[in-house]
C-alpha cells in the first residue's frame, strides 16, 4: 500500500508515468544558514534519494533529476569539482538500498566531459542497477536540451548520410529515438523548486505537452509530503493536448 496524505489525496490509478525534476536553491539553502553554497549540493542529493523511493513506491516509471547543466560550467572550479565528486557521495550512501528497492540508474548528457573516476562511478551504478525493473532515476548530468537536439540532429544527418533513411522518413518518432531520453516514457510532470520561473535549457523536446509546476521551497526541503502535493496538484489538471474536452 502506497503511503497518502490527507491533505493531497492521490488517485493511484492516475499517477504521472515520468516526473522531471529541476533541482534548484541548493546553493541559497545553504546560504540561509550561512554554509557554503556545497553544503546544499549535499543536502539535496538526500532528497534525491527520499523522492526517488516514495515515486518508486507510488508506481512512477521515471524520475529524471537535473544535476549539472552544460552552463554549469561557468561555476567556480571549486563549486564545479565539489559537485563532480558528489556522484559517489550518493552512491556511497545510497546504491545499496536503491538496489535493494529494484530502482534503475540511468544517466542523460555528455558523461564522458566529467572526471574519468565520475564517468566510472556513475556507469558501475549503471551497471549494477541495469536489470532492475523499478523507477528509472535518470541523472541528467552535463546536460543542455539545445545540446540534446543538436546531437539528435548530427545522428539523423549520419543516417541520411549512409542511405538508412529517406528525409522523407524522418518523423517525430524517428528524431525522438535519437534524442537521448529515447525508450523513456513522456514526461508528464515538470516540477522546479526555488521560485524560479524557466527551463534552463532542460528537456527542451520532452517538455512540449508536461505540466508543469514552480514551488518556492528549495531542493534540500522538499520531501515526500511536497511530491505527494506535486502528483496532487497535476491530478487537478486537465491535458488536452491540443484537443477540445467534450
Ligand atoms: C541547483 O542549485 C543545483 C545545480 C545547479 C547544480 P543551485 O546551485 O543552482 O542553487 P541556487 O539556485 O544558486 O540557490
Ligand atoms: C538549472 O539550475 C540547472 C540545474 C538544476 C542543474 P541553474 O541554477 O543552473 O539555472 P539558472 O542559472 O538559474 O537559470
Ligand atoms: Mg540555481
């Protein structure tokens, strides 16, 4: 039985298939308490690990966290390296137990720009969780959606290039299954923490038909009862996709 909250009572045949999160106000959490801005980046891998168990429990298919964006490298090279290193923190603490509850690790971006002990690490969690068939908790890591497309559209042109498609062929379907979250299911729920109101460059394609929600509260204090109000607040929606309810 899947924990409820009385104040957000959840339809469990209706809850979201894929939740993107981006994680945002690690650095003005840590602020507030007058700690260095890598204290929060500490603190919100914690939540990473609370929200990926409950969404596990709750029957969600996909949860794509938004770690390090391809801007992010205009950060301080200590705040950047601190962030880098953070991989194996959560791992440390948690791989067991994500394990233990079935949940598949998966990685989005460009992997191979971190430091090769990151790119190790996070594919050996890879790895390890790969026949896991829970929640798939995606790390979107050195990723930029412009990005994303770009390369999608380098391997559409390869294709083109070695006569395997026509440009006739190519579709919606076609280009979506070079992009990087292919296999994944839509997404259908974006969430930002922090009272920021924009992408950031996140999942530019995938994000076409989301809903989507901005909280004020920052990463590190969200917790199970905020995503319960999240999943609450997007069963209140109605999608329409373009069409017209009758
Ligand atoms: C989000 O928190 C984490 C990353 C971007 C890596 P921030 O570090 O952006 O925190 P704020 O927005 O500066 O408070
Ligand atoms: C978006 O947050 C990137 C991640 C959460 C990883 P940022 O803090 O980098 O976004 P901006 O700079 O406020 O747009
Ligand atoms: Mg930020």
């Amino acid at each position: 039985m899947a924990k409820q909250f009385k104040e957000y009572p959840l339809d469990l045949n209706r809850i979201p298939a894929h939740i993107a999160f981006i994680m945002d106000g690690n650095g003005r959490w840590a602020k507030k308490r007058m700690m260095p801005r890598t204290f929060g980046h500490h603190e919100g891998t914690k939540t990473i690990r609370t929200l990926a168990l409950e969404a596990n429990a709750l029957g969600v298919k996909a949860m794509t966290v938004y770690a390090f964006s391809t801007e992010n490298f205009k950060r301080d090279a200590s705040e950047v390296d601190y962030i880098f290193k953070l991989p194996k923190e959560f791992f440390d603490a948690y791989l067991k137990e994500l394990i233990e509850n079935n949940v598949q690790i998966m990685a989005i971006g460009h992997l191979d720009r971190a430091p090769k002990e990151t790119q190790d690490l996070i594919r050996e969690g890879m790895r390890q969780t790969a026949h896991n068939t829970g929640i798939k908790l995606v790390f979107a890591f050195i990723y930029g959606g412009r990005d994303e497309i770009v390369e999608a559209a380098k391997k559409v042109a390869v294709d083109v290039k070695e006569g395997k498609v026509d440009v006739d062929q190519i579709d919606e379907d076609y280009f979506a299954s070079k992009l990087m979250t292919a296999g994944l299911p839509e997404i259908d729920l974006m969430v930002r923490s922090s009272g920021e109101y924009r992408l950031s460059n996140f999942l530019l394609w995938q994000l076409s038909y989301s809903e989507f929600i901005f909280e004020d509260m920052y990463w590190p204090d969200f917790d199970e009862k905020e995503l319960h109000k999240c999943i609450y607040i997007y069963q209140q929606r109605q999608r329409r996709f373009g069409g017209v309810i009758k």
